[in-house]
C-alpha cells in the first residue's frame, strides 16, 4: 500500500481495497470468508456492513505506523470501514490497533488493559481458563477480540502468547493472529520463529515483509 505517512480518508481507503484485491485475487485460496471472496472480484467494492473479525485480523500493521494512538486509530478505522462498516467491525479493528500502538510504545499490560475497557467496553474481566470451556467457533469481532486480548494478557512471552490463543478452540488462527500481533510488539517474536515463517512463505511475501520491517524499524521498542 503505496501512501505517504500523512495520507488521509481519500488517500487510505482506495489504496486498502487496491491492496487487498491485488493479494486476495493473487491467493484466493486462503480461507476468505464468503462475502469477502465476493467484495474481492467486484470492480467497485463497496462494504458490506460486516462485524465479522477480518477488521481486526488484518489491521496489525497500523499500530506500528503511526505516532499517536488517535492517528493510529484512524487509520485502523478507514481500513475496517471498506468492508467491515459495522460498528462493532470497527471496534475491533480499532482496539487491536491501538493494543498494539501502546505495546510498541513501552506500556504495561495493566495500562493496556485498562485502555481497552475504558475506550471499547470489552470484557477483560474473564481468565482464559473461564473462557475455555465454553468457547466455540465465532467469527464476530465482539467474541473474538476481547478473547484474543486476554490471551495476550495472560501470556508470559510470544510462544506462551500463541499457545495460550490456540488453547481456547474456536476460530483459533484470527485469535492467535490478532494475539500475536500484540504479543510481537510487546516481547518481539524469537528469531527461529521468524526464520521457519520466511521458509513457509512466497518470495513476493518476503518482499512485503522486508519493505515492512525496514519502515518500522525505527518505531520498535528498544
């Protein structure tokens, strides 16, 4: 996605959709929901009011760009908004966004927390062990997300992040995705982990992630 770090609403939106065509169509079998694989062969995609937790899937990269949470904010709002225009999509686009934004930044897990409850209304007050055993397959933001952050809260280092999200069933891969994101930027990801990823992944892939790396850099938390 080729916009400057200033762009804006007009500038954002049409470059997200340019964007997600071009690699949904180029990977089109990568377990899209089916009113995304549709949106993704429209010649004008238009959003489908989705409160489905794609928004939040998707939406890592904008807590490491940007130098405020309201900013990030934005951001993460104008990227769930061209398809994920439901209230609750953008909330969790939103919450994951800035999870990440003050992971990066040095916050503690408490003040996290406490941002989370206080700016979205999510429930965090649950442990992963009382969620567990009731836990099932929803793609909804509003039972993923809350879920996800718990997992991150309750891990103790990347790894224990990823298994702690796997460990709650359900959509299991959008939980540990947005978990992991929020765990990356809090602990950094181990470096063998990083190397077996790059092995499984296309070259073009690697390309993105290089070009990425290299831009954020200089946010990360030292």
């Amino acid at each position: 996605m080729d916009v400057g770090p200033d762009a804006g609403e007009k500038e954002i939106k049409p470059a997200v959709v340019k964007s997600m065509q071009k690699w949904g169509c180029k990977y089109p079998d990568a377990g899209y929901g089916g009113r995304f694989i549709g949106w993704l062969a429209e010649k004008d995609p238009k959003p489908y009011g989705s409160w489905g937790n794609g928004s939040a899937m998707r939406v890592s990269s904008v807590g490491w760009l940007y130098d405020s949470v309201e900013r990030t904010r934005d951001v993460a709002r104008w990227t769930a908004e061209v398809t994920h225009n439901h209230p609750e999509g953008i909330k969790g686009a939103e919450a994951t966004a800035s999870a990440i934004f003050f992971a990066r930044n040095g916050s503690s897990k408490e003040d996290i927390n406490q941002y989370i409850i206080d700016e979205f209304g999510y429930d965090l007050s649950r442990t992963c062990e009382e969620i567990r055993p009731a836990y099932h397959h929803v793609e909804s933001c509003q039972e993923t997300v809350p879920e996800a952050i718990t997992a991150f809260l309750e891990g103790n280092d990347f790894e224990d992040v990823i298994r702690t999200a796997v460990s709650l069933g359900g959509d299991c891969d959008t939980l540990t995705c947005i978990a992991g994101g929020i765990a990356e930027a809090f602990y950094g990801i181990p470096i063998e982990l990083i190397d077996e990823c790059l092995h499984r992944v296309t070259d073009d892939i690697k390309e993105v992630i290089k070009r990425f790396d290299d831009l954020v850099r200089p946010r990360a938390k030292a």
